[in-house]
C-alpha cells in the first residue's frame, strides 16, 4: 500500500454523495483533492468541507467542460496522478418507456464522459504512472429491472476497466469498483431533481453508507495492481448473476414481475422525495 500524501485526485461528481464523501476521505489521507459537479451551491457547500481543495462547476457531458477541467487541474497542480470517474445518474423504469432524450442523457453521463475523460487523462500520467477507478455497479453482474439500461451503461464501464488493463502502459491501474445499494441521494435525483444542500440529507435511498465505496476507492489509490471490487464486499456474491444458469432462473422470475418491480421502485422514491 503507498501513502496518498501530495497525490493530485480529480473526482468528478464530487460535490454529493460518494464523491463528496471520497473526496473528504482522500483530503484526510493527504492528497491535492480537484472535485467537480453541476450545481454550484452544493459545489460550495463540499469545498467548504475540504481545506485546501479546489473545484469547478462542470457538465462531465460536455466536451469543452471535460477539457476545460482537466487543463483547469493540470494548471493549478501540475500534473494529475489519479482520476476518479464517479459522477453518474440513475434512470428508473423500462427501456421502452423511456425517451430518446432520457436514454441519450443516461449514456452520456455514465458511459461517453468516463470513457472521454479517462482518454483526456492518460497521457497525463507519463512514466510516473497514476491510478484510473471507474465507478461501476453490481448491477452491471446482474442486470434487473428497473434499472436495465443503468445496468447496461455500468457494464459498458467495467468492461472498458478489464479492457484499459490490457493496453495501458506499466504503472497506470485501471480499478473498477462495483457498489451495491448505497444511501445517497440517486432516486430522489431521478424522480424529482437535484435536491437542495438543506434538504438532501432527508431524501438518500436504504443502502450501505457511501464511508464503505470511499475506503474502497482508497485501497484502490493506494494499491500495487489493479482491482475489482464490490461494495460491500458480500455483495460479490452478484457476480453469480453472470453465469447461465443464474441468469436463466432471473429470466424467468423477474420477467412477469418487471412492471411492479418498476412501480415499486417508483412509489419508493416518492415517499423519499415528499
């Protein structure tokens, strides 16, 4: 395990949730924390919690914000030793019901912008190497409704953490953490809108505290080889939901059952929200 004092961490979608919470984490632990998110109040609220930090207001979705953000961070620090892909969004209901704007705003977020910012930040590292950690998800193992399509863009991301392994130069590791249910704010995001820094404590779905994928993207900065991870850990257990036998059971049970599992999913994030 190596110290992560003086290390330069870009954490996007740093400003709530996981990555507020890995951003305080690493902060403790020494590192040059650069976080990122698009509302400014809750952007200032985690700055304001990080002595010494420096963030932006930044649409990862964006092209001309991806690159203004990684040249905003090299100039200020000089160089970006680990990049934390960790901004997202979750898209509760079924693939036909949604519109083409809802799926295009999905990939955009979960997929395009870590692929993009991940081949903004490469070169960065040079022949001291750096870290990469791709913020996946349980689901990208085992694919449920009503989260299909969420489900499909964190396999997307996995997959492309297994691939950059293969064809990055020594001392780069590339990390992907899968978490499972996490009491952060994603399902009143989806249903409602961002909610405000006062009332956002009120609304976090059940789950593992985020404090758990904070320890783990540390081990992953501060680790030897690359990792895969679920969180917490027990939750590897989801990887079963790849084999063809498991996934033929899920087939069968969940098929009949995906419009209430949906309605369910939904009538819970509206108590959260009220």
């Amino acid at each position: 395990m190596r110290s992560l004092a003086g290390s330069v961490v870009l954490i996007t979608g740093g400003s709530a949730g996981i990555g507020r919470i890995t951003a305080r984490r690493l902060a403790r632990q020494g590192a040059q924390v650069a976080i990122c998110g698009r509302d400014q109040e809750r952007l200032d609220a985690a700055l304001h919690e990080l002595p010494g930090a420096w963030g932006m207001c930044c649409d990862v979705t964006d092209p001309a914000d991806r690159s203004l953000l990684v040249s905003a961070v090299t100039e200020r620090f000089g160089r970006i030793d680990a990049l934390v892909n960790n901004a997202g969004q979750g898209r509760v209901g079924k693939l036909a019901d949604l519109s083409s704007e809802q799926v295009e705003s999905l990939v955009a977020v979960n997929f395009t912008a870590v692929a993009e910012l991940t081949r903004l930040v490469l070169p960065l590292f040079g022949t001291r190497g750096g870290h990469v950690v791709m913020m996946s998800s349980i689901g990208a193992w085992v694919p449920t409704p009503p989260l299909s399509l969420y489900s499909a863009t964190k396999a997307g991301v996995l997959s492309l953490a297994l691939g950059l392994r293969r064809e990055v130069p020594r001392g780069v590791r590339v990390h992907a953490v899968c978490p499972g249910p996490i009491r952060t704010e994603w399902l009143t995001r989806e249903l409602t809108g961002r909610p405000a820094e006062r009332s956002a404590r009120h609304r976090l779905s059940a789950g593992a505290t985020p404090e758990h994928v904070a320890r783990e993207v540390e081990k992953c900065l501060t680790a030897r080889r690359s990792r895969t991870v679920a969180v917490p850990r027990w939750w590897e257990i989801a990887r079963l939901g790849s084999l063809s036998p498991v996934s033929r059971v899920l087939d069968v049970v969940l098929a009949p059952a995906s419009t209430a599992i949906v309605r369910a999913a939904r009538r819970y994030g509206s108590r959260l929200s009220s």
